[in-house]
C-alpha cells in the first residue's frame, strides 16, 4: 500500500473562482456564465499537483439547501471548474443550508475533509486548506491541517486566526510549496 500523501484542500467561491461581493459579504455565482477562475489558480494547481499533491475541493453551497439555486446548475459549475483545472482530483460538496442541526460535513465542521482523507489514503498532518472564510479556518484546524486565508476584507469576524494570510490564491500556492519543500 502507497504510504499516504499529503491533500490541499481548496474551497471553491472566493478560493479558485471569483465570488460576487455584496455589502461587504461575498456569494457563489449563479451560472457557468458567471463562473471564472482568478488568474494563476490553474496554474497554481498544477505546481501543486506537480509537488504531489493530492487537490481537494470542499464547499459548502447551502444555496442549493435553501431552494435559491438548483443542485444542477452547481453541478455544472464544477463540471466546468474540473475542465479548467483537471488536476482536481475530487469535488467534495454539501448542500445543507446550516438550519438547525447542521451537517458534520458542512463548514465549518471537518466532515468532508476527514471522509475525503479516508477514502483517498490523504496524511491530514501534512496536508492544508486554502479558504476565504472563517469556516475555511476552522473547518482546517478542526480537521488538524495549516490554513491558509485569502484576505478579501470581508465584514465578517475570524474567530480563531489562521497560520498563514495571503492576498491571492497564488500567494497561497507560492507559501504552500516553499513550507513543504
């Protein structure tokens, strides 16, 4: 059996994509339409992969729970961010809307990444996620892996700190290659 490897987990809206930015606070796009990577995600997915990493998505789309945007239509989005970026190795989503009992798989619970671990052989101590949200964060040291935030300047509190704050995605690719060296 191949020893375990280590995972990037990535959230999607605000981490790979371009999220929609309202009042201070950001959402998913609606469409395919409105779905575009920010410039070197690509490309920092490929010298992540390259370093053997394994690329994980983890989002948490709760539009879809709550009956404002159909399960299809974020489908599809993926379908497009796994065309874009091929070295994605899984897509892990949940769409509970976070009402009363949430799920253990919803950030910033660490459901996705602990079942995503299992069932690809990932090593959690040597892995990282990569988030714009304060449910990215927790949901990575819950999990017992590094974060990392992308600083957007949201209107929104960070409960416990990050280890790393970047400005971009490829400042988070350039941080986690040059610490796992």
């Amino acid at each position: 059996m191949a020893p375990p490897r280590p995972a990037v987990f990535l959230d999607r809206d605000g981490t790979l994509n371009v999220q929609l930015v309202r009042d201070g606070k950001p959402f998913p796009p609606q469409s395919v339409g409105d779905f575009r990577l920010f410039p070197g995600v690509a490309e920092g997915c490929r010298e992540l992969k390259k370093a053997g990493f394994a690329l994980v998505v983890a989002t948490n789309q709760p539009d879809v729970g709550r009956g404002t945007q159909s399960q299809a239509a974020v489908e599809a989005m993926h379908a497009e961010l796994l065309r874009l970026i091929p070295e994605i190795d899984r897509v892990e989503v949940c769409y509970d809307p976070g009402r009363g009992n949430p799920s253990r798989r919803r950030k910033p619970e660490p459901g996705m990444l602990l079942e995503a671990a299992e069932q690809m052989g990932l090593d959690l101590a040597r892995s990282w996620m990569v988030g714009d949200r304060w449910r990215d964060v927790e949901c990575g040291k819950r999990a017992g892996v590094r974060t990392v935030f992308i600083d957007f300047g949201y209107a929104e509190p960070m409960p416990s700190p990050p280890d790393f704050t970047v400005k971009s995605f490829a400042e988070a690719a350039a941080l986690i290659l040059s610490r796992s060296a």
